[in-house]
C-alpha cells in the first residue's frame, strides 16, 4: 500500500537486527548496578523494542486508516490510567 | 462516503465485474473489506492489552510491597533461556513480516517458507518455556503444597531470608502471566497452521491476503507481551 519505502524487505531486516541487539543491550544492562534505575533502563529498552514492532512490523507508520492510528493512542492511553494511577495509589499508602 | 461508495458497488455489479470470490456482498470493495477487518483486529489487540495490562499491574503491586522476596525469586529464573526465547520471538516477527509481504507480492515459495518458518519458531518457543517449566517442578517452585524456598537469601542482604509466602506469590504470577502468553502462542501457531493450508491452496493473492495480515498483527502482539514480560520477570531484579 505505503510506496514511500523503495526496499520494505531491508527496513525489515534493519528492524529485526535492531531489536535482537536491544535485547543482547539489556541483557549486559541488568548485569550492571544501576540502583533503582535498572528497572527504568531495561523498561525503556522494553518500549524501544515495542515500538520499532507495531510501527514497521505492524505498520502502524504506513497505516493509511487515521481510524486505527486512534485505536492504538486510545489503548496506550488507558494502560497508562490503569498502571499509573494504581501505581500511584499503591506507592503513596505508606506515606499517611 | 457511503453513498459514493454504493454508487460504485452498483456500478461495478451492473458492468458485471463483481466477481471476486474472497469479497463479501456487504462490502462495497476489497479495500473496504480489508479496512474493517483491520479495525476490529485492532480493537481485539486493545482488549488483549487490557487483558495483559491487568497482570502486569498485580505484577508491578505486588513488586513494590514484596521487593526483596521478588529480586529472590527472579534470580532463579534461567537468564540464558529468556533471553534465548526473546531472540526466537523476534525472529519469528521477522518470518512473520516476510509472510506478509511474501502474499502480498505473490511470491508462493516465500510465503510458504516464511509460515514454515514461523510454526517452527513458535515450537521452539514453546519447547524452551517447556524446559524452564520442568526446571520449575523439579526445584519446587511451583506454588501449591509442595513450594518450597526456604533458606534463601535477600539479594545486598547478607543472613536475611526471603519469605517463602511472599516469594509463591512471585511464582504465582510467573506461571499465570507466562501461562497465558504460551496460550497466546499455541493458538498463534494454530492460525499459521491454517494460514499454510490456505497458501498451500493457493487462496491468498496480491488483492485478497487479509488473513496473513491479521494472523500477523496477531503475532506482532504475542512478540511485544514477551518484550516486556521478559525483563520484568527476568532482568529487573538481577543485577548485584
């Protein structure tokens, strides 16, 4: 459908190499002590990886339906209320 | 929109060109077809992430009130087979993406190859969580009457164990989350048997390959569960 890209296959190929080195990335970065930020490196390595799949895996950058482009904003939109605002009920309790 | 496009399914039935038997009478074209499939498959996907995101809630909860007990637990996790199965996953996303592009530029002998590809992949997959699984049983770390984890120490707490209670709930959520992804897989694999079937006959064509496509989104999804699974699980908690 999306014309803009001359060779997919190598866009493909150039994503797959690139997640598999995320992952060798974050298996070396859980090995280091990074204190509490070793949850917050391997988690945004996490979402990197997310989100090279759904945009070149699952097209999402050359979707040509505006429609399903609000479904996935609307979806992240509401896994974040739902782990935000529980994490932030949970985290606060001790605090009184 | 709708009216221009009865118009044109009208046009199109009385020129007598409306013979395209993968195209549904209430439909107007192909591409309308394939827009709606897509929409209700990303909408599936959107429930799926809720479905998950509830787990990986209880998850990140229970981490924050049992802390030492889960980085305990989570350094009896085989690192080398995560990650292994992370780098099968994403392989497979790769056959999966070839697949795709395979129908859609008719190219029968990629298609094929690539849907071969990806069951096997997926059986890797499931063999390796397989071993870990027997691992699991065989040390006792299955919650239930026989758990055992007792004398283990506190990871930076030198003569402090963790306790036993706190850490089966890490086990709980280990096999229910990990559980429900392998499920997630054996019915991915259950769609890729039946997408080969019907490339081996030939259904799908440059016009009409929406069911690779959809299978696919649908494995894209199973891959990104485990690209977060596997370091909330596995790395978070590792390091000394």
């Amino acid at each position: 459908m999306s014309e803009h890209s001359s060779s997919p296959l190598k866009t493909y190929v150039t994503i797959w190499l690139t997640l598999l080195a995320g992952t060798a990335l974050t298996v070396y970065a859980s090995t280091v002590d990074l204190g509490h930020f070793n949850a917050a490196v391997a988690l945004t390595i996490a979402s990197c990886k997310a989100l090279l799949v759904a945009l070149f895996f699952m097209h999402i950058r050359g979707a040509s339906e505006k429609l399903v482009k609000l479904v996935v904003i609307a979806t992240v939109f509401f896994l974040l209320i739902l782990l935000a605002l529980s994490m932030a009920d949970y985290a606060t309790r001790a605090w009184s | 929109m709708p009216g221009s496009q009865a118009t044109h399914s009208q046009t199109v039935a009385v020129h007598g060109e409306a013979h395209n038997p993968a195209l549904l009478h209430h439909f107007a074209e192909p591409q309308q077809q394939r827009d709606a499939a897509s929409l209700g498959m990303w909408i599936f996907l959107a429930t799926e992430v809720m479905f998950f995101g509830g787990l990986f809630c209880a998850y990140l909860i229970y981490r924050l009130k049992y802390f030492a007990e889960f980085s305990a637990a989570s350094k009896t996790l085989a690192l080398s087979l995560g990650a292994t199965n992370t780098a099968v996953l994403i392989c497979s996303s790769l056959t999966v993406v070839l697949a795709v592009y395979a129908a859609q530029h008719a190219r029968r002998s990629m298609l094929l190859g690539n849907l071969i590809l990806t069951i096997i992949l997926g059986f890797v997959f499931l063999g390796i969580k397989a071993v870990e699984y027997n691992e699991k049983f065989e040390k006792h770390h299955v919650p239930g009457p026989s758990f055992q984890f007792s004398e283990v120490n506190v990871p930076g707490h030198p003569g402090q164990y963790a306790n036993p209670s706190h850490a089966q709930i890490f086990f709980a959520l280990y096999f229910v989350m990990t559980g429900l992804h392998a499920l997630h897989m054996i019915i991915g694999i259950g769609i890729f048997v039946w997408l080969l079937v019907m490339a081996w006959k030939g259904r799908f064509t440059p016009e009409y390959n929406t069911p690779v496509e959809m299978g696919g989104l649908y494995w894209h999804f199973v891959d990104i569960v485990w690209i977060y699974l596997f370091p909330l699980l596995y790395l978070i908690d590792r390091h000394p």
